[in-house]
C-alpha cells in the first residue's frame, strides 16, 4: 500500500497584479522525506512555501495533507495541521532563555505564573528530538548562531508536526555550522517529519535531499532523485538556456581606478578586486557567500575587519564612511535604494544634487538655477520619466535607480559601485539601466556592480568575480551564466561536510 504524501500542492497558481508568481506547481513530500526545493531569486520557491503554510492563498489549485483536501486560512491554521515554517530571518528573543523561545506562547504555567522546571522539559525534548543539546535555561543572547537555528527549528516543532518548511537555515553559518544544522535536519526526517529544505548551497543539498525539484519562472522546471545527482544538470535546470555576456565588448586594459584588498567583515574573509577606467566588473555569489557586504565594505558604509581600498592608487580612509568614500571619488547605489539612497519626500532634483551640494552653494545662498539645469539634464541624459521637481517617491523603481545613479554622475565620481542596480524594477526599466551602465563605462567610469541576478551579470559585465564561503572562488572572464553557475555551487575541499 502505497504512504500518503504529508503534504501535497497540485497545480498551485498564484497572480499579484500583472505578474503570474506561481503557474500549476505541483509538489508532494512524503514523511520522513527531504524536498530541496531550489531556483533562482524570483523563481517562485517563497510563494509556494508562503502558501503551503497559511500566510498566503492560492488562486487556484489543492492543499492536501495526509492525503486530505485542507484549506489553511492562516498559519496558525497550517500549524495546527501539522506544517510549520521556520524563516530565514530568525526571530528570537535575545533576553530569553533557549526554552522560554522555544516554547513562547505555549508556557506551561500553575495559577498563572510561569512552570519553568516543566517549560524547560518540554523544550529539551524538541531538542532532544533534533539532537542538540542545549541547556533550557541559556539565555538565547550566549548562543552561536547554529544554536540559535536549532531554538528557531525547535520552536517550530508540535505535537504532530507532520511537515516542517526551512528557509535558507543555514545561509549566514560557516561550514561546521551548517553542518550541525543539516545534522538536525536529518534527525527530523529520520523521526518521519517531511522537509522541505530551501537552500542556494548546493553541495549541501547534494548531501541532504532525497529528491531535488528546481522552479523557474513561477513552474516547476525539472525534479532529480537522490542520492546520486547531476549536479551540472541541475545547475542548468535553475538557469534555464544558456547566455553569454556581450560579446562584442574587447578585453579592457586601461588603468586600475579602483583596487581593494583583502577586505574581510562580518561575513567577508578576503576579497580582493581591481577595476580598470571603463570595465565593468560584477561580484557574483548566492546568498550568504560574502558577495552582500563587498560594496558596503568597499565605500565604508558596512562594517569591515581588514583591508585597504585605493582609487587611483591614493588610500581611501575606509572608517571615514561614504563621506571619504564620495571624496576619493567613487559613488554607491546601495541594494535598499528607498531606505538607504533617496530621500522620498524630496524631489528629483534635491536628490540628484545630494552629493555635490557644497558645489552648488555660495555664502550667499544655494544656486538652484544651476541646480535645476544640470538635474534637467540629466533626466534627458538617463530617460528618467519625472521632472525636477517631481517628488521622487512618487517615480517607479526603474526611475528612482536611475536618479540615484544621476546623483553620482553629477559629482562626477571615477568609481560607480552599484549592489543589485535593478532589484525591484521592470523588464524594460532593467534594460534602461544596463544601457546607462555601459555608456557610463564607455565614457571611462570604472563599475563594480554586485548582484545575485545571475542572467543580469552575464548580460552586463566584462568579468565575473564568484564569491563562496567570503571568499574569490573564481574570476570569469566573458562569463556564461552556466559557467558563473557552477563556480558559485561547487565544493571547497575545506568545507566541513555535512555528517
């Protein structure tokens, strides 16, 4: 007799507006089951697992859960049902002991105040079940962050968890974190809780999952089974039809502008690059692989343990900030350009003259004619739809990128260093920007761009610098998105491998 799956979504549809995120996924993981469900940003992993826990509703398709039709109104609907999510943004309570997190909302308590002995048992026995050992009462502010992963799991975990979603666990850990973490992982699996793993470490899923499935453009594209799989198969599968970068730019041999060295932070261990005037040099890495903090590091907007950054071979004060960054001659777009980059309520002009007010001012008053011409423009010069004083919160996202990219040609910088330059933007407004950023190039600007977008850094750059583990696992010249694919996923033989 054949086991029901634990869950299952059959042709699972999903719209937002014009964009179709989910188009008939189907997806089955039977107890005790380990699903890695991978693809690329956008290709819809997050709204099928958004739904097939309650925080999101489907248009059209079936939820079934031991081979039962459910409608899951919410989550707290999903984790009576037995299915949880753990996210990949942990969410504990620092001043709170490991078994006060684990157990939040669920504390045993005698005539309202707090059991702690018995609080504690029930919380060691979801560690127990995961096989970790933790001490209840830790404060969860003691712990590492593999040990917070466990709290976060073990919190997730029910009376009849059947099946237990997790988001990108072990992105922010080294390798012998991660590898505690997927050592929990098979424990709930070999205790018949189905998984479904999300994850961009492939040489981790390559070790873990029964079963690989791999979603592009909101459809399942291709599924493997385990243990043996084609690793380069699947790769291909993620990225869909091969594309090379654009192959009518030549080899660039001008002179270094830009150069840093061993730079190293939080999640950074040594990263070293040199961008010539007039190239365009792209980071490449998945999440958690260093290439998120190289441009705050770079321009001394992130934290940074180690390293020296040059342009044009005199040293830029990298605890100075954006500050000495700006005076050394290079801009930065950041990735959260409405938090970090624009001022909403202002206009486009107060925007895009941000960085050269000192040049714009006199002791007797701001020169808002000179202003006004040069934002003009620069509108005309980079297609922005807005005007002057068009408030700049009220521009799309394509719009909004290209004044904040107008601000630094303004201030006429020699670097342009720009981290996911076309997040949020449309098909058409992505084009605009790669166009910007090749004349910029072609006029002798030297561009560093960071990017998670793997078809985006193929189209645009000269060369490819693959992060992995916080370091340079390779450098690519004239990259193919096969090929950048590959150098991202493969396995450092000092990785610690998962038990």
């Amino acid at each position: 007799m054949s086991i029901a799956p634990a869950l299952e979504a059959i042709n699972i549809a999903k719209r937002y507006g014009g964009i179709q995120a989910l188009d008939g996924v189907s997806l089955r993981v039977l107890p005790g089951q380990i699903i890695a469900l991978l693809g690329e940003n956008g290709a819809g992993k997050s709204t099928l697992m958004k739904i097939a826990t309650g925080l999101e509703r489907p248009d059209s398709g079936e939820l079934k859960v031991d081979g039962e039709s459910v409608h899951l109104a919410n989550v707290v609907d999903a984790h009576r049902r037995g299915i949880s999510l753990v996210p990949q943004e942990l969410t504990l309570c620092d001043d709170m002991s490991v078994a006060e997190n684990i157990e939040l909302g669920n504390m045993v308590s005698r005539r309202g105040v707090l059991d702690r002995l018995a609080t504690e048992k029930s919380a060691g026995k979801k560690l127990a079940f995961l096989g970790a050992e933790l001490d209840g009462s830790t404060p969860v502010h003691d712990l590492t962050l593999a040990e917070r992963a466990f709290v976060q799991i073990a919190r997730a975990l029910a009376s009849g968890t059947r099946v237990i979603v997790l988001d990108e666990p072990t992105a922010a850990l080294s390798g012998d974190e991660a590898a505690q973490v997927v050592s929990a992982v098979k424990s709930l699996a070999s205790n018949g809780v189905g998984v479904i793993y999300i994850s961009h470490r492939l040489e981790e899923v390559y070790h873990l999952a029964d079963e690989i499935v791999v979603m592009r453009d909101g459809r399942v594209a291709r599924s493997f089974q385990g243990p043996d799989f084609d690793k380069r198969a699947v790769v291909s599968a993620m990225v869909g039809a091969l594309s090379s970068g654009d192959s009518e730019r030549s080899l660039v041999d001008g002179p270094v502008v830009l150069r840093a060295t061993r730079l190293a932070g939080r999640n950074l261990a040594d990263f070293s690059v040199e961008v010539r005037a007039g190239e365009i040099v792209a980071v490449y890495g998945v999440l958690g692989s260093g290439r998120e903090e190289v441009a705050g590091c770079i321009v001394g907007a992130s934290e940074f343990s180690n390293g020296s950054v040059t342009v044009e071979g005199q040293p830029v004060r990298l605890s100075g900030g954006m500050r000495a960054a700006k005076a050394a001659g290079m801009g930065y777009v950041p990735a959260e350009r409405r938090s970090q980059g624009l001022v909403l309520d202002q206009n486009v002009e107060f925007n895009t003259t941000l960085a050269m007010l000192p040049q714009l001012t006199t002791l007797l008053a701001f020169n808002r004619s000179k202003a006004t011409t040069l934002t003009t423009s620069l509108c005309s010069e980079l297609s922005i739809k807005g005007t002057p004083t068009s408030v700049i919160g009220t521009l799309s996202g394509g719009n909004q990128q290209k004044v904040l990219v107008a601000r630094w040609l303004a201030a006429g910088v020699r670097v342009l260093i720009m981290d996911e330059p076309t997040r949020g933007v449309d098909v058409g407004a992505k084009a605009e920007m790669y166009k910007t950023i090749r004349d910029q190039a072609a006029k002798g600007t030297a561009i560093l761009i960071c990017s998670s977008d793997l078809e985006e850094i193929c189209a645009i750059s000269d060369r490819v610098i693959v992060m992995r583990d916080g370091r340079v696992a390779a450098e690519i010249l004239h990259p193919q998105e096969i090929e950048v694919a590959v150098a991202a996923a493969s396995h450092r033989p000092t990785l610690s491998e998962p038990s």
